[in-house]
C-alpha cells in the first residue's frame, strides 16, 4: 500500500438509506473535510448521494460526476453491457487515481453502505491495492426500510436472507420458501416477477413493500396492494420473520407516509393533487417580492428550494420546508411534483425570476413524465437580477440585450463561447449570469478576451454584487479592465453595446444604450 502522506486517502462513505440526519458523525465530518466528492449517477445527472452528502459539503471542494454510460437501457459497446460497465470503473478509477496520487483525498459516496450492494466496491477493488482506502460503514436499506414498517425483521433463532430482485423467479421462488425472513432488494421494473415470486412461494400475504426508506418520499405499502408501473429502483420487500403484534405504518396507494419530524400533514386525503407553483422571490430585497408570491408562499403548505432561497422566506407554523443543495435541481423538481401529487399546495423558491436560469424550466420539464401526469404547475414571475442590476445604474438594457449564463455545468464551454460571440457580433448589450463561483474562475477572463475581438476595450461594463442585499455593491469598469477578481457567484454582469454610454454623476455612474443607431 502506498503511503498516506505522499497520495491522497480514499474513503468509501457510507450516507445510510436517504435521510440526511442519518448520515454518521464520523460520515458528516469526512465529506466536510475531504478535498474531492465523488459520487455516480444514471445519464439524467440525478444523484441520489449527492444530495444526501449536500448539507455537509463545503464550498471550494472539487467533485467527480461518475456518469453510468448505462444503467437497464441496451448499449451498442463491442463488450455489452458488461463491457460498457467495465470500460466506465476502469474509467472512473483512473478519473479518482489522478487525483489521490496528487495528494488529494477523496470521499467517494456510497447510498446505504459502502460494502452492501453498493457501486463503491468496483472503485475499492480498483484502487485499495494502490492507495490507503478506509471505509465508513452506513446504515443499510434493510434497517430503514424495517424502521419505517415498525416491526420486528428476525428474532431469536431466525435466518434472514437477502435476495436481489434481479434473480431469477423460479430460484427466488425456492429461496423465499426456505426461509424464515427476507429483504428482496433491486426492485423498479423486477417487482412483478418478485410478486410472482411472493405468491407462488406462499409469502404474499406477509409481505410490506417500503419505498424510499426515511425520505420525504417514504411509502409502506402492502406487497400485494402495489401498482407495478410505480415501483423506483430505491425500494425493497421485507417478509418479516416474527408475525407483527402492533399496527404497521401502511399508507395507501395514493398516500405518501410523512416523517414526523417534518411537521404537522398538510396533505388532504381526498385523493386529488395539489399544485405545484414555481416563483421568484426577486434578486435580494423583500420588497422586491410581488404581492402574487408573497400570496402563494402563504397558502403553501411545503416549500422546496435552495437552502439560501428557502430561508429567505420567514417561516410559518405548521409549512414544511425541504431545503437543499443548489446543484439537485431535477431532485428538487420531482420531490416538488410527488409531494403535490399526493395532495400538498407546493411553492418551489427561486431567486430573481423563476424562468431565467431557475427552477422553473426543471420543473416543467421534469412534469414531463408521464408518472406526474394530472398534477398541474404554474408559474409566478418575478424581478430578474439584470434588471435590479440595470436600474442601479440608469438603463444599459435599453436596447436589444440577451441574457448568457457564463457555467458550463448543464452546456459544454463551447456553446457559451460561441453564443458570446455570436452575441457580441450582433452588438447587442449582454447580462451575464453565473459568471463565476468557487470551482469556476476561469471563463470571465475567457469572455472578456473573447468580448474583447468585438468591442471596444473601453466598453462599459456593469459589475453588480449581491444588488438589493445587505453587501450590495455596483461599479462600472472598462471592459479591459474587467478583473475576474472581482467577480463571484453573487455577482451580475451587464457588458454594453457600441451604443452605450457611461458617465459619472454625484449620484453615481449612469450608463445607458441609446434605443436609437446612427444610420
């Protein structure tokens, strides 16, 4: 093994069934410290891990998206499937090598436990044999998914065998009858020949299908009483050893079990759905908050966001709050749309307007999906960031504008080079959303040189911070002396056209772009 205080360290972090608050101690404080998060994901980007490690993350820690090249669908890889698979850990292996060989430790994150079904084991055995690994054993979907039932799994001299679902129905068959308990893991599209299983095994009817075990998102459901088409891969049938004594925490089909930790049920039982309303708080000052939100955010019974949105609004007895991580906006889109399918009044909280680099365009595309059909949205505007930065200033969006964010996290960099260009060419003003944060710092300085090949250097530029907050600061610079220093993730950018104008007054600067062109 090589040695620890030349490479990096790897840790296998267990996050436990889904809850945040089941996350360890020693868990919590190895993501806060480590210098590399890496976790996995399906091809649509969602990671059920991250989201789990968000609340523990710090600000400035690189992360490695480990991306399934498949996960069910068919590949056309020479290899197969098995060979895709294998060509991605080989791959993902090396991606975290890199990075412990040059000294950096790094917490790969693993749902439930590391060592329990779980991907991290393809890394270790890749990886452990070269650098120190340790491992952060997590609590395992059994154990939540026997929580959230409410009763015994095994007693005394019981055997409990765990099965996976992907097994074939026949054997699983078998194994259900020569044991005195079970936990099928690997659901989604396996469960009716898992129910097939169940029944022919005789074990049907002491069966409980848990979904999402210690989510939000929890349900308990009678194994027999589940709609097929419904089932996510994050669920499990238990088939408890000891016969229940006390009442179990059944929900109906069309009922989402609540921890009781998040408050009081606000969802009614009448089977119909809520609502999801997206909204726009405004760029910073509660005044900019239109009186059509502050209506909406009153009648909600949940509110989901981003945790610097969602504490921005005062809270009421009895609303629940489901804050998050500002990098899960299709998580967020779905918690938002499963709560109001079950009946909850949802607002999702935005920042500025809730249509430009918001939340809305990820809830309605995530409503897209036929499992949400029936459940409606609606969407509140509100006052965008280039706005409030522009009004600061006089009027440098009075002519033909276009709005760019500068990340590159959802668009490769070279669809915004070229839309700058493409832009800048134009000779239209630009407000620059996104423009830089703690693991971005590089593409002010790429745009401005690019800017630069269609604008005059004395171009005006308009540097807001944090405008209609307690830090707000504006100024207007050059834009060859636009320093990517001064630019964070809480900054605004609004790059003038060839008809703009700037001057300072004893109120401060003005800038403008003249409506009119010379012909």
């Amino acid at each position: 093994m090589t040695n620890s205080t030349v490479h990096g360290k790897l840790w296998g972090v267990g996050l436990g069934p889904g809850d945040p608050e089941l996350v360890t101690v020693k868990a919590a404080r190895i993501i806060a410290a480590a210098d590399v998060i890496a976790f996995h994901s399906a091809r649509h980007g969602r990671s059920i891990s991250r989201a789990i490690a968000a609340p523990y993350m710090r600000e400035g820690q690189l992360e490695e998206h480990l991306v399934y090249p498949v996960t069910t669908e068919t590949t056309d890889h020479p290899g197969g499937y098995q060979g895709a698979i294998d060509e991605f850990y080989e791959q993902a292996a090396e991606r975290l090598a890199a990075h412990l060989a040059a000294g950096r430790s790094v917490a790969l994150l693993a749902a439930g436990d590391p060592l329990f079904y779980s991907s991290y084991m393809h890394m270790h055995r890749r990886l452990a044999d070269r650098f120190d690994a340790e491992i952060i054993p997590g609590i395992t979907s059994v154990s939540a998914a026997s929580a959230a039932l409410g009763t015994p799994l095994v007693e005394g001299e019981q055997v409990l065998t765990v099965l996976p679902g992907t097994m074939p129905t026949a054997e699983l068959t078998r194994r259900l009858r020569d044991t005195e308990a079970a936990a099928i893991m690997k659901l989604g599209r396996t469960y009716p020949g898992v129910r097939q299983a169940l029944s022919d095994s005789g074990r049907l009817d002491g069966a409980y299908y848990i979904e999402r075990a210690s989510s939000d998102r929890q349900r308990v459901l009678r194994a027999a009483d589940v709609d097929d088409a419904e089932v996510p891969y994050f669920s499990i049938t238990l088939v408890p050893g000891p016969q229940p004594t006390a009442p179990l925490r059944l929900a109906s089909s069309k009922q989402t079990q609540r921890r009781v930790a998040t408050g009081p049920t606000a969802a009614p039982s009448n089977g119909l759905p809520g609502e999801v309303v997206v909204v726009g708080l405004g760029p910073g000052s509660a005044d900019w908050t239109t009186p059509e939100v502050s209506k909406a955010l009153a009648e909600a019974t949940d509110l989901v966001g981003y945790t610097t949105y969602i504490n921005r609004v005062p809270a009421r007895p009895g609303q629940r709050r489901h804050a998050s991580d500002n990098r899960v906006e299709s998580e967020r889109a779905a918690m938002a749309l499963d709560l109001a399918k079950q009946g909850a009044q949802v607002v999702v909280v935005s920042s500025g307007d809730p249509g430009v680099f918001a939340m809305a365009a990820a809830v309605l595309e995530e409503s897209a999906d036929p499992q949400w059909e029936g459940v409606p949205v609606r969407v509140l505007p509100g006052m965008t960031a280039a706005n409030a930065v522009a009004s600061r200033v006089g009027a440098p969006l009075g002519h033909d504008y276009a709005m760019i964010s500068l990340s590159d996290r959802l668009k490769p960099w070279e669809v915004v080079a070229q839309r700058l260009s493409a832009v800048a060419a134009a000779d239209m003003a630009i407000a620059i959303y996104n423009p830089a944060s703690s693991q971005r710092t590089w593409q002010v300085s790429a745009m401005r040189d690019l800017l630069l090949e269609h604008r005059k250097p004395d171009t005006p530029v308009v540097i807001g911070r944090d405008v209609g907050g307690p830090t707000e600061s504006v100024r207007v610079v050059p834009l060859a002396e636009l320093d990517p220093a001064e630019v964070d993730m809480r900054t605004l950018l609004i790059i003038g056209a060839s008809t703009t104008a700037s001057r300072d007054t004893d109120d401060g600067p003005r800038v403008y772009t003249s409506r009119r062109y010379q012909r």
